[in-house]
C-alpha cells in the first residue's frame, strides 16, 4: 500500500513538473496584481515586454479599496497580454511625484516604456477593459 501511495505522489509531481515546462500554471495561481516599488519600477514595468497597468493607490485609500477587484479580476481576464502593477504611494513617492499622481487611485497603462492612458478614480470596469483592448490594439502585443 505504501509503495502506490509513493509511486502515486511520485506521479503526480512528474505531472505538476510536464505541465509547468509546457507553461501551464497552478489554477491557484492564477495572474494576480504585483507589488512594484520606486526601486524596481524602472526594470518591473518601463522594460517590460508588454504593456503594465499600475495601480497607484494608498491604503487608506476607499475608492482604491473599491476599484482594487476589479484590477483583480481584469488581471485573470489579460493574463499574458497585459501586466497589472501596484505601487503604494505612501512607501514610494518618488515614482507617484515623477507621473504626477495628485490623486488616487490613480491607473497608468504603460506600454514601451511610456504612458500609454490615464485614469483617475474609481471607474467602471468596462471603462478599463475598452481603454486595456485599445492599448492592445494599437500594437503588436
């Protein structure tokens, strides 16, 4: 009996390995928002392959609690097209003062390394995938 269990572990961890060389990820890991900072910006979204919306928000933040689910969810949705940043600007005002964030949440979709749209405060959700399919379709992403 412990011999099957050991070979059947042992099975299921040649799986899990096929299905990450092939580029398939554990479902609970699906694509979520990453955590960017001033010392990382430059090399986490300005040189990234392909286009980032970073979030700008601040934890005190209602309206950035509000709209944070949704970048949740269109993060899952452009999983592989389209990057999904957050950076606090409380921690790092650096990056905020440099794109002129004045208030939040604040969403810069950069693409190339350059602002590709804007959009202040907490909008509907169609109003962010119609902006993240035309960033996409001005390009060859």
């Amino acid at each position: 009996m412990e011999l099957k269990l050991l070979s059947l572990v042992n099975d299921v961890d040649d799986l899990k390995q096929d299905s990450e060389d092939l580029g398939f990820t554990d479902r609970g890991n699906m694509a979520k928002p990453f955590e960017v900072n001033d010392g990382d910006f430059g090399e986490s979204v300005l040189q990234a392959s392909q286009p980032v919306l970073v979030d700008f928000w601040a934890d005190w933040c209602g309206p950035c609690k509000m709209i944070a689910p949704v970048v949740e969810e269109l993060a899952e949705e452009y999983d592989g097209k389209i990057g999904f940043a957050k950076l606090d600007v409380d921690a790092n005002p650096q990056t905020a003062m440099s794109y002129n964030v004045r208030s939040i949440p604040t969403l810069l979709v950069i693409k190339d390394g350059e602002v590709a749209d804007t959009i202040i405060g907490a909008v509907p959700k169609s109003m962010l995938k119609a902006k993240l399919d035309k960033v996409l379709s001005d390009g060859n992403f």
